[in-house]
C-alpha cells in the first residue's frame, strides 16, 4: 500500500496525535490510583501509543509480506 509513502505529512500529524493524545491518557490513568477506570484509560493509552507505532512502521512494510 503507497498511501503511507505518498501522504507523509498525514502520517507524521496521525503519529503525533496518536502518540501525545495516548502518552496523556497514560499518565492521566496513572494518577487514578486504586480505580478501575484509570486502569482502562491507561489501556486506551497503551492502545494509542501501539497505533502510533503501527502507523510508524507501515511504510517500511514489505509488499509481499502483509499481516
């Protein structure tokens, strides 16, 4: 898929929300001690930041290897 090689600046601005955006519902989480839903906002975060990275990577994805 050419899409991520051909729209660079939408990937960097989609890892860049996704990374800032998770990296806060992370530590926003944290700071929720002895709560469960800071532990679920802590997951969204995780989620986030593995997306980020996902997106990160898709470029360097080999074509004939696809997940």
């Amino acid at each position: 898929m050419k899409f991520w090689k051909e729209h660079a600046s939408l990937r960097v601005g989609i890892i860049a929300l996704f990374f800032f955006v998770g990296l806060a519902l992370v530590i926003y989480g944290w700071t929720m001690t002895g709560r469960l839903s800071g532990l679920g906002l802590m997951i969204v975060g995780v989620i986030l930041l593995l997306s980020a990275l996902m997106v990160y990577n898709k470029p360097f994805q080999d074509e004939r290897r696809k997940l």
